[in-house]
C-alpha cells in the first residue's frame, strides 16, 4: 500500500510538471497581460540596481541583451503572479533580478567562457602560416623555462589548468594568469618579429 502512495505522488509530479510546460505554451491571459504590461515599468530600475549591487556583473551583461531578458523574464513572470501574495513591483523586480543572474551563470558556463580553458587562438591565430608558426615557435623559447611548460603542457599537450595546477602544486587560476601572461609576451614578440622580419 505504501507503494501505492508513492505512485499517486510521482504521478501528481510529474502531472504538474506536464501542466507547467503546457501552461507556458498559452498565450496570457488578459489579467496576465495587464500585469506584464504594468509590471514593465519596473525592468529599468531593477536592471540598474541589478547592476549596481552586482558591479563584477556588468561586462558579462554588455554582451546580452539585458533588456531583452528581463521582458521575456516579466512574459513568464505573468504567468504565476498572484496579485493578493505580492506588489506589482516586488514581484516582478525579483522576477527580472533572477533572470539576470540565470543569464550571467549561462554565460560563465558557456564554453567560450570556462574557466577550465584558455582559448589556443589567443596565442596563436589557427590558419597561421608556416613561417608563423616558426616564428612562434622561436618566441616559445625566448620564455622563462617554467612558464614556457606551463605554456607547451596546456596548449600543446592538451592538459587542463585543473591538470597543471596540481601537478605544479599550484591554484589552476594562477596557472592561468601565468599562462595568459606568457600568451601575451608571446604575441608581442610574433608581432615584432613580424613588424622586423
């Protein structure tokens, strides 16, 4: 019998889940839509105080639409809005700060941005020529010994930071400062070697 219970609960889950889905593909309803409507006057201030108690934030959500998000954010918001449990304002200014939050964890997630990589094309574009790549390669030994390991086992060999740091004993953020540094010490001396050669 207690299996039974268990069933009828999983049922009512997932039933409501399904009901949940579906509900997001109708349209609003026009106690819905008057909510939503009201409920845009509050995505400036709730962007700019977004953006002013999160200032490391801001660089990431230049590059979105934060406006964008936070409307879509207030059309499913007036979903589930419930009027006698909360102010128009209230509601909707957590509605558009979770939104935002969601769109800058997506961000760091995303591949180009994880902190696990450091892109090989910073160092070296990937249709380099030959002579480029020679050239690189010249530069790769003008670089101190340790950080030029760090250099060779992370873009060469493939290891991860995670993977270095422990093998150096080192945090994986330092080995990517210290490999990012050399990145830049390697393209500057391909661009005077270029700008000599």
């Amino acid at each position: 019998m207690q299996f039974m219970c268990r069933v009828d609960v999983c049922t009512s889950v997932a039933k409501r889940r399904v009901d949940t889905a579906d509900e997001m593909k109708r349209p609003l309803t026009r106690q819905q839509q008057a909510a939503a409507i009201e409920a845009l006057d509050v995505i400036e201030p709730a962007v700019r105080a977004y953006l002013q108690r999160n200032p490391s934030y801001a660089k990431i959500l230049e590059s979105c639409d934060v406006y964008s998000v936070a409307r879509l954010a207030i059309a499913d918001g007036a979903r589930t809005y419930k009027p006698h449990k909360s102010s128009v304002s209230t509601y909707f200014s957590t509605v558009v700060r979770n939104a935002l939050f969601k769109e800058v964890q997506r961000f760091k997630r995303s591949k180009e941005h994880a902190p696990e990589r450091v892109m090989m094309e910073q160092a070296l574009e990937q249709k380099a020529s030959h002579d480029e790549k020679h050239v690189a390669l010249e530069c790769l030994e003008v670089l101190d010994p340790d950080v030029r390991s760090l250099v060779e086992a992370h873009i060469i060999e493939g290891q991860s930071l995670l993977q270095i740091g422990i093998a150096v004993n080192r945090d994986w953020r330092t080995v990517k400062g210290r490999i990012l540094c050399a990145l830049d010490e390697l393209k500057n001396c391909v661009d005077d070697q270029d700008f000599l050669g």
